[in-house]
C-alpha cells in the first residue's frame, strides 16, 4: 500500500480518536469553547499570555469551564468563590498536582511542589514542621532576615548611586535568608557559586514561562525530538541539583544526629529512623529534590517581587514618597526595621500587599489535578483531571479591587487610613497546596522593601511616566522587564 495512504489512514484515526475521547468526556465536564482535533484549544488560548485568553473565556463560558490543551481537558476555574470553593472548601479533593513534563525530566515528581499523594503529604508535613523548628514565621528567623537586610543595604552602598541592574542583588538577600535555613550559612554577595545558582535560578524562571516550554508540556513529544531551551532549563536544573547533592554529602560526613544543624540534617535524620521502611518516602533523592524546591521557590518568586516592586515605586513617586514619610516618622533613621513596624504602618503594609496584588507573580497558580471523582456545582469532574485556578481572576476583581489595573495601596486601606485586610489576596495561593513559605516571603518584602527605602532614593534613569512596568514573560509566572536604576543614599 502506498505510504502517503498509509499516513492519511494513521492521521484520520488519530483524528477519529481523539474526537471520540473529547466527546465521551465533555459530557461530564463544564462547557467550553470546541476544541480542535489534536491541538484542542490551544488556538483560541496562545501561549503569550494564557491568563488574559482564560480571562476573556470566562466573559463567555462562565467562572467554570473546561478548555483542551492538546487533548487533554482541563477545567478552568474563576473568581473568588469558584476558587475558594474548589482550593479551600474541597481543598483535598482538588489538591493533586498536575504533571509538568518538562520539570519531571529534572524532578521524577519528588519534592514538595510536584509530588502527589503519600509522599507529598508526608514531605509537606515534614518541611512545615522543620521550617518551623528553624524559626521560619517565628522571632528567631526575623534576625536572620534584618541581618540580611543589613548586608544588602551594604552591597547597595557600595554601588556608589551609579546605575545598576538590580536583579543578582534583590535575589541574593532572600537567597541567603533561605540557605541559613537549608545550609546553615549565607554566601558572600560575590561568591563564584553563589553568582552561577543565581544566573541558572533566573534562566530558569524566564524559561519555564516562555511560550515554548507551555508548548512542550502541552505537547510532550517535542520534548526528545526538538532542540530548544527546555534543554538549557533541565541542563540548569542538573547544574542546582549536584550542587544540593554535594552540601547533602557534606552533611553526611558531619552529621550529629543529637544536634541537626540545618533542614537537610534533619531530613537525614529522618532518613536513619525510616531505613527498614520499605515503603519510606525519606530517600535521599526525595531529599535532593525537596532541598531544591525550598532553594529555588524561596528565592525566586521573593526576588522578582522585590525586582517588581522597586520598578513601581519609581514608576509611582508619590507612592515611595509617602512610605518613606512612614517610615521616618515610625523607624527613623537609626534603627533596622523590624517586624512589628508594620502594624504601625499601615500604607507601607498596603503598598507591599498592592505590590503583590498588582503583579499577580502566578497568574493561573501552579496547576493542579482532582484526586478522586468531584462533584463540582452542577459538574462531575473526573479523577485526575488537569485544574487551572485564575488567581489573576481574584487579585483583580472589581468589585474588591476599584480600578483592579490601577496600582494603589488605597486597595488594602480603609476610609481612616487603617490597613484594610481582603480575603481576595491569594498572591500564595490557598488552600491544600498554599505556598509553604508565605510567612517568610512576606516577612521579607516587608523587611527588605522597607530597608531599602529607609536607606536609598530610588533614581530611575528615565521619566517615571515613561517607565514600562508589562512583564517581560507572561506564562505560569511573571517576571518584570530587565531595568537599571540608582540607589542614592538618603
């Protein structure tokens, strides 16, 4: 038989076949724009910016509605009772993890963010608990966040108020705050390792939301048959993942278990206690996956807010203007900032909340599966069903936010001046799978924004009118347009 015939035999049964499959489900799943064969939906959605293509979809389908990546149905849920409801209120059932092809190349679904099941519920439990034991939402940590905001006021003088791109030095703060926890010590700011991890964690965010790598986990096979830089992004994740691996053999050499040290420490204790354990999830590849988790995640989304933030202080001068007035009347000049501060300081707090709502980092949140059959409203969702929950759809409602596309702390403050809270703000997610690390993440934006600002004029090198604050990638994360600015000493 000719192979043209051939081929076009193969093309039409896959076509028939996947017509079928989307069929057979749609019955069950909320409604949706028609897919096409194959590709599913991914026409009508584009890669650029997944999340304005979803938002536009729920004008027309509704908060619930299901969209094909590929052929693979995936239920997108919108606004913040559709997303509370399905996060908090059926927070177990709505709390497996979609499967990622192109990080599972690097993590093989250990570690904390994309695991699923047994071991993600016992490797979340034990990171919460040692987190916690290391200080983390607790006094002790805060030392360790002020002495850092110590070392970057430092590093920020000695820029001498030239201009400067401040993207290594706004990750190194919460970086180091993090490897205190994790390592037990911090890096010098010109460490050679220190500046490779920074590099590779910011390559990695950048590609990790390009187009491309949405594509390649839409479409898995490209995976092996294409060149791209998915490849540059597993390379990376190799590069981070030795590293973690050669301070866990250091550990093992001096470890006590009568005086653990660190997070790793105490996973490798963990690992003694549970080595008859068939079925342990305490592995020491868990262990250097779940190390890396906490590494990248608790630097990388801390430093583009920092990043993110300062680009709009310059962009809204009045806004900084007021937040330093705060902070001279409530710290001054000669003390460090503390955590308490904040309850005195009610536009500073609001600012950095508008910071976080306005940028809206995770747009659609890192996405998930359902874990068994849900009765969802008047759908039935079946098990291990791709979730997709718009947090941009709740940062930016309307009705909780006036003017959502409007930076203004007068978002998250009351008629009086007093800081306002709104239940909308789920910058970290909520629920099951809400960010392990929000206690230190807000800790620092707090910490760390307000020491800069104690300490420094933001300078940009261009009229404020016309900065460009549109993100530079626009996928599952956002990342702000590369800048310089000038730090000049108050």
């Amino acid at each position: 038989m000719d192979p043209v015939v051939v081929l076009g035999l193969c093309l039409s049964c896959l076509l028939l076949l996947s017509l079928w499959k989307q069929s057979s489900e749609k019955g069950r799943l909320p409604p949706g724009p028609t897919p096409f064969p194959i590709l599913g939906n991914i026409l009508q959605l584009g890669f650029k910016d997944i999340s304005k293509s979803l938002t536009r979809l729920s004008e027309v389908y509704g908060p619930v509605f299901t969209v094909y990546l590929g052929t693979r149905p995936t239920v997108v849920i919108c606004g913040y009772d559709a997303v509370k409801e399905a996060l908090v209120d059926l927070g177990e059932e709505f709390s497996g993890r979609n499967f990622f092809p192109v990080t599972a190349k690097a993590r093989k679904e250990f570690g904390i963010i994309f695991s699923n099941g047994k071991r993600w519920k016992e490797t979340r439990r034990f990171s919460l608990m040692t987190l916690r034991n290391f200080g983390v939402g607790k006094r002790s940590i805060e030392e360790r966040v002020q002495e850092e905001a110590c070392c970057l006021v430092e590093e920020l003088r000695k820029t001498s108020g030239s201009p400067c791109d401040p993207t290594f030095i706004l990750g190194a703060a919460p970086c180091n705050v993090i490897c205190s926890v994790i390592f037990q010590n911090r890096f010098d700011y010109r460490d050679e390792t220190f500046l490779n991890l920074m590099e590779k964690f910011n390559e990695n965010f950048k590609i990790l939301n390009s187009p491309w790598v949405q594509v390649c986990n839409t479409f898995p096979i490209l995976l092996d048959c294409l060149p791209g830089s998915h490849r540059k992004m597993i390379s990376n994740s190799t590069y981070i993942k030795n590293y973690v691996l050669e301070k866990i053999k250091e550990h093992q050499e001096s470890l006590d278990i009568t005086n653990p040290r660190d997070f790793i420490d105490c996973f490798l204790i963990k690992m003694e206690q549970e080595k008859h354990n068939q079925q342990s999830e305490f592995t020491t590849e868990n262990l250097m996956i779940t190390v890396t988790d906490v590494f990248v995640a608790g630097t990388e989304t801390t430093s583009t807010t920092l990043r993110y933030g300062l680009l709009l202080l310059m962009k809204y001068p009045e806004v900084t203007a007021k937040v330093q007035e705060e902070i001279e009347h409530v710290i001054g000049r000669h003390r460090s900032p503390c955590i308490q501060d904040r309850s005195r300081m009610p536009y500073t707090d609001a600012t950095v909340h508008e910071i976080q709502r306005y940028i809206d980092l995770v747009p659609i949140n890192v996405p998930h599966t359902t874990t068994c059959n849900v009765q969802f409203r008047s759908y039935l969702i079946p098990k291990g069903t791709a979730i997709l929950t718009s947090l941009t759809s709740v940062l930016h409602d309307n009705k909780e936010f006036p003017n959502p596309d409007r930076f203004d702390p007068g978002h998250f403050l009351d008629a009086s001046g007093n800081f306002k809270k709104s239940d909308y703000f789920m910058p970290f997610s909520a629920g099951k799978r809400v960010c392990v690390g929000e206690a230190l993440a807000r800790m620092e934006l707090f910490l760390f924004l307000t020491a800069i600002l104690q300490n420094f004029t933001l300078k940009p090198l261009v009229d404020p009118k016309d900065i460009d604050t549109t993100p530079l990638v626009s996928g599952l994360g956002r990342a702000p347009p590369l800048y310089q600015l000038s730090f000049v000493p108050a």
